[in-house]
C-alpha cells in the first residue's frame, strides 16, 4: 500500500495503462461497487488492447485521450498517468479501500483452495468475457476455475441453449490452448449452473451435461414453494446422474442491492443426508449477500457427513476473491480440508466429478 499521497511523481508505476485499469476495475468489483464505474474501465482496456504503446503514448501526449471511443475523463486520467510511469491517483486510493482482506479469519484453509467450481461470464449474467474470467483466477493462484454459466430455463440471466453451450465448449478450449492447458499450470473447466425444474430433473440435456467436467445444479424458482415439495425437487436433483454441487441451497438473502429474501423450506436433513449418499458436495456459497448454507446448516452439514465445495458464485472478475468469506465460514465450522473439493488436485476433482458417468 502507497505511503505517499496518490499520484506524485515519487510513486513510480511500471505496469502501465491497461495493468491499471484492470486492476481498478478488479477492486471496484472486489469491494462490491457499482457495476456502471466498471464498466468505465474494462471499456477502457478494450480499447488500449486494440492500440500499440506508441499509439497510447502519442494519444496522450497530444491531449485526444478522450476522443477514443470508451474513454472518458476518469480513464483518460489513469491512462495519462500510468503512460508518464506515475501510479494513479484513482488506483492508489482504491488499492487502500479495497485491497486489504475481505475476511478476518479462514486465512490458512484459503490457502489451501486450489480452485472455483461456481462463476460466470457475459456469455449469461456476468459481466466480463471468459479469458478475462481466466485470466483473473490465473492471477489469483488458482489451478483450475469451473465456467457455470445459467442453463436455458434462466431467461433473465440469458441461460444458455444446449446450441449456445456448445458452441461455448469451444471456446473454452480456444482459451486453454492459448494458456497452454494443464501444462501452463492452470485449465479453465467446462461447466454448468444448471436449473433445478419443478420435478427435480435439471435443466439441460443428457448429452450436453456429459460432456461438462463439473455440474452445479440450484433451484433459482419457485423458492417459497411448499416444504414438503421442495425437499422432495431437491432430494431428486442431487440423485440425478450429473448433479455434482448443489448449490445455495436455500436461496436466502441477507443484504445487498437486491434486497433480503427468506430460506426456501425443506427437510434439511434429507437433502443432506442425500448429498452424503451420492457424493455430491454441499456449496458454501462465498458471495456476502447469500451466506449460504446459514451456520446451522452449515454444520448439520458437517456432521451428517457431507462433501463440500467453497465457491465465489463470481459474476465479475473481482468477485473471484470472495472466497475468502467461505473459507472463513467453513475454518469457524470446522470442517475438515479435506472434505472441501476445492481444495483438491484437478485430477483428483475431475476423477470425483466424472465418476457418475
């Protein structure tokens, strides 16, 4: 953290403008901000990326920053600065708020994760692109990230069509090709956060969840059903042949922007004792407005001998360090690493994951 005021010439910076900008908009997502002062800055990077150095440094010093199209004063000030080799004062402060841990314990288990079963892209309801997704979790230390995006029942977070998934399967190939798959260190996961129907069946084909290395499957409707019903949608879910994470099981909010919304109702013992019984791992959604399972749960859980999975459910680039709220939760519970997923080798979590095929 800078011990000088921000932005003085004695801050010398040497990652330059896009190194900038992305860790700036890495923070705003880190410390929950709005998404429009994100979109400023990831908007900015897209359009250095198409720019050489010379182009950016001329650009700069002739004043015309502002005449490319995604930069505005706010990024046009980064720019300027990191081009000159001075830390931005915008990045400077955000790196104080921010950039210091998001929670007071669980420090030891979070070095043990190796990895992320439940994220998402702007392919549904994220905000960034897949190799930005990758890239993150790359710089973050982790092994291995799952893409879950939202299957097609999910219209308000543009689930994905068997067509559409598939054609996104190859993206994600594209992506670890380009990283240099497992031997680089870290592979980008092939996955789903697939809707728990009505019935318990999940919200996607047979086919297409075969060919995926992890399924997250959630109940995102019809959340206030009645208790009886929805133990026996979930008890159904976690026996089906793909399901490997079942995730924020009750669907509660505690804060946030979208407000509160109560636990779903069920036989909580049930599902669990479910999960246990076809190795299916219990999330421990990270994300601070869900807090799900609640601590009870959490540890019922625990003693009826379930699997679990931390995950950041990361809708953002910035988001994928909120693992480290899960892994403070699961420390106070004090469930063994061992039974975290996460915390396994990726061949180990792949062999896990495809043993119900």
């Amino acid at each position: 953290m800078a011990e000088h005021p921000a932005g003085t010439d004695d801050e010398a910076y040497a990652d330059g403008p896009v190194a900038a900008l992305r860790r700036i908009a890495f923070l705003l997502e880190r410390g929950r901000e709005d998404t429009y002062k994100v979109k400023a800055y990831r908007g900015a990077v897209a359009t250095l990326l198409t720019m050489d150095d010379d182009e950016v440094a001329r650009a700069v010093d002739e004043g015309t920053l502002t005449d490319l199209p995604g930069i505005g004063s706010s990024t046009a000030a980064v720019v300027s600065d990191a081009v000159r080799g001075v830390r931005p004062e915008r990045l400077a402060r955000l790196e104080a708020e921010h950039a210091g841990p998001l929670a007071t314990g669980g420090q030891e288990l979070r070095t043990l994760l190796r990895g992320d079963l439940h994220s998402h892209s702007d392919w549904s309801d994220g905000g960034s692109p897949i190799e930005e997704m990758a890239f993150t979790a790359i710089e973050l230390g982790h092994e291995y990230q799952v893409l879950t995006d939202h299957s097609p029942r999910l219209k308000v977070a543009r689930g994905l069509s068997a067509e559409r998934l598939a054609r996104q399967l190859d993206v994600v190939d594209a992506v670890n090709d380009h990283l240099g798959g497992p031997a680089g260190g870290f592979t980008l996961l092939k996955g789903i956060e697939v809707d728990i129907l009505d019935d318990g069946s999940l919200d996607q084909t047979d086919a297409m969840l075969a060919r995926l290395d992890v399924r997250v499957a959630s109940v995102h409707s019809k959340l206030a059903m009645d208790g009886d019903a929805m133990t026996r949608r979930m008890v159904a879910a976690v026996g089906q042949r793909w399901t490997n994470v079942l995730g924020h099981c009750t669907g509660r909010l505690v804060t946030g922007g979208r407000g509160t919304r109560k636990e779903s109702q069920f036989d909580a013992r049930a599902v669990f004792e479910a999960c246990a019984e076809h190795d299916v791992a219990v999330e421990i959604n990270s994300r601070p407005e869900r807090r799900d399972p609640p601590t009870r749960l959490l540890e019922l859980a625990r003693d009826i001998g379930c699997l679990f999975s931390i995950d950041s459910d990361a809708h953002a680039p910035g988001q994928l360090d909120f693992l480290d709220h899960g892994a403070e939760r699961a420390e106070a519970a004090g469930i063994d690493p061992e039974r975290i997923v996460t915390t396994w080798p990726r061949e180990r979590l792949l062999a896990w994951a495809g043993a119900k095929a």
